[in-house]
C-alpha cells in the first residue's frame, strides 16, 4: 500500500514520501527491505532506526528521529496503535468463495452467500454456514452445528452436532468445539468422595466402575469471540456450555462441560476450568489459572498466573496463590514464609 493510505487508515500524518510503496511492517531490528516500514513506537525501537535499513518509520508524534528516512508517519499516541497497525498488515488466509471440489457437504446443509468450504471440510447434515464465513481445510461442521456470519474457521477445527457460533468468530488451528464432557459417576462411593470424609481408608482391590454421564447439550459461542489453537470446549450435560460475545481465549484452554463464561473476558494459555464454572464479565484469568468445579467469579475479577481457585470469588477482587487468596493476602503469606526460614535458620545457629 501507498504510506499516503496507510497515514490515513492510521489517522497520522506523513512527511517525505507519500507515495512510498510499502509492503511489510516489522520492528527496526528486522527490517531488511526497502518497503519495509519499521515500527518504532517505544524508545528502545527508536535508538534501533540509526541502524535500520528501512526507508520509512512509523513512530508517534514528536518523536526525534536518529537520522533522516525518506517517509515518516506521524501517529498520535494511543492504546489502540498497535491494534490499528496489525489489523492494517494482518496475513489474510487465500479466501475464495465456493465449495472445493474436495470437500464433502451434505445435500441438505446450507451454504451462505460468498462462504468458503475449503480442501477436505466436511460439513455435515443440517449444518448452516453463514455469509462470508470461511471454512478452511480439513475442518469439520458436525450435523446441525450453525455457524453465524464472517467467521474464519482454520484447518483442522472440529465443531460438533448441534454447536452454535456467533458473527465474526475466529477458531484456530485445531480448537475442538463441542466434544462430550469428562463426567463420571462411579457405582460405589468414590475414593475422591470418601477421601474427603475424616479417617476415610480405602480396602481392597475391587473394581469401582466409572458410569458416563452423557452430555446431551451443545456448545454456545457469542459474537466477536476469538479461541487459540488446541483449545477444547466441552458441550453440556443438560443445558449449553456458553462463551460470551467479545470474549477472547488463548491456546491450549480447556473449558469443561456446563461453563458459562460472560463477556469480554480473557483467558490465557493453558487456563483450565472444570465443569459448571460460572464467570463474569471482564474476568481476567492469567496462565495457567485452574478453577474447581461449580465455582463463581464475579465481574472484573482478575486471577493471576497459575493460581488455584477452590472459592467462589467476588466481583472486582484479585486473587492470586495457591490456593487462591486475595492478592494482598497471598502477598503477606509470602512475607511470612521468608520470615519463618529467617526464623529458622536462627533457632538451628542456636
């Protein structure tokens, strides 16, 4: 595109060069084309431009430059600069509308208008796709599974019966949409049930059969919502696991059967959330965060990386720890941790 465009679509100004053309946008340490424009919107990519090789700069307003470039773009400091710059130089999957020849639709699903079925899909009895969606290679739309409009389903996505998407849903790479859930009851009671009764002693070598509880429901998922690779969302038992609109998951999630998730959260890699979970709007959970089963956090809460949720967690409240406490008291549970080995160590001196 033309810097000239790019100023515009960016709401900046640009100096130079107008009709620069320009192909790629990396950090300075990479850049290596002449159509490179490099991105220096911190100071530390900014001391890298004296050495860049880049004939055009993207930076904020007011920023001194190095060196002279033949094309600066001026933008105006905001949080959503780099939203706006990515969305700009985003890679676009080769999107063609129509049915490959390779892929294998059932007689009665509906196609919308300007859809993509990709090499190998399949999409099943009563499916619908939606306008403009994209269903990529290899992914598969189980029987009377919907799928809204605009959406981009990447290789390898399993969406199963009956699971409902929302507009302008993304899935990645390999996201497993709607498998049954890991619910069992066991014929007898349950070494987990009795080892939570006091002095509980398990005798013997028999078996205890874990019966299955079938998952009857579906998965549903809002609008806007964005799930990373490998992660798998479980369906219901008796009524839907549901994804709010706007929500944004990472890789590697699992999300178990009857969760209820509101909108616009965040939920990072490898988060993990056992059946019948109910969270909020706005929640943050971070890395590796797990939740027990049939727990509530409240709207706005934020659950640091690799905490263990055992306790319902109220509205706006932090929460970090193992178990998870409020961030002040996990806080002070480390403090008094150092202090007992000082302590410690002084009494073994003695």
């Amino acid at each position: 595109m033309k810097a000239r465009a790019l100023a515009e679509t960016l709401a900046g100004h640009v100096a130079g060069d107008a009709d620069a053309d320009i192909v790629r946008a990396v950090h300075p340490a990479e850049a290596s084309d002449e159509r490179d424009i490099a991105i220096a919107i911190s100071p530390d990519a900014v001391r890298l431009l004296d050495a860049c090789p880049a004939r055009a700069v993207l930076v904020l307003e007011g920023t001194e430059l190095p060196r002279p470039f033949q094309t600066v773009i001026a933008i105006r400091r905001s949080r959503s600069n780099m939203p706006a710059i990515t969305r700009v130089f985003r890679h676009h999957p080769p999107i063609s509308p129509g049915i490959h020849p390779s892929a294998v639709v059932a007689p009665d699903a509906r196609i919308g208008d300007g859809a993509m079925v990709g090499p190998l899909a399949v999409i099943g009895p009563g499916a619908a796709i939606g306008p403009g969606s994209a269903i990529l290679s290899q992914a598969t739309v189980e029987a009377d599974a919907v799928i809204g409009s605009g959406c981009l389903i990447h290789p390898g996505v399993r969406i199963g019966w009956g699971c409902r998407i929302g507009d302008r849903v993304i899935l990645a790479h390999n996201v497993s949409i709607g498998a049954d859930g890991f619910s069992f009851v066991a014929a007898r009671t349950a070494a987990h049930e009795a080892a939570r009764q006091p002095g509980a002693c398990q005798n013997g070598a028999q078996r205890n059969e874990q019966q299955k509880i079938h998952s009857l429901s579906v998965v549903e998922i809002g609008d806007d919502v964005d799930i990373g690779a490998l992660t798998a969302i479980d369906r219901g038992t008796l009524k839907p696991t549901r994804i709010g609109a706007g929500t944004k998951i990472d890789d590697l999630v699992l999300i178990g059967h009857n969760v209820e998730i509101g909108t616009d959260c965040l939920l990072c890699g490898q988060v993990g959330l056992a059946g019948s979970v109910t969270i909020g709007n706005s929640v943050v959970l971070g890395g590796r965060v797990g939740v027990a089963d049939h727990i509530r956090i409240g709207d706005r809460a934020v659950i640091a990386a690799a905490a263990c949720v055992g306790t319902n967690v109220p509205a706006g409240a932090v929460y970090a720890g193992y178990p998870a406490v409020p961030h002040a008291e996990a806080l002070e549970n480390l403090r008094v941790m150092r202090r007992l080995r000082r302590l410690l160590a002084r009494l073994t001196e003695t």
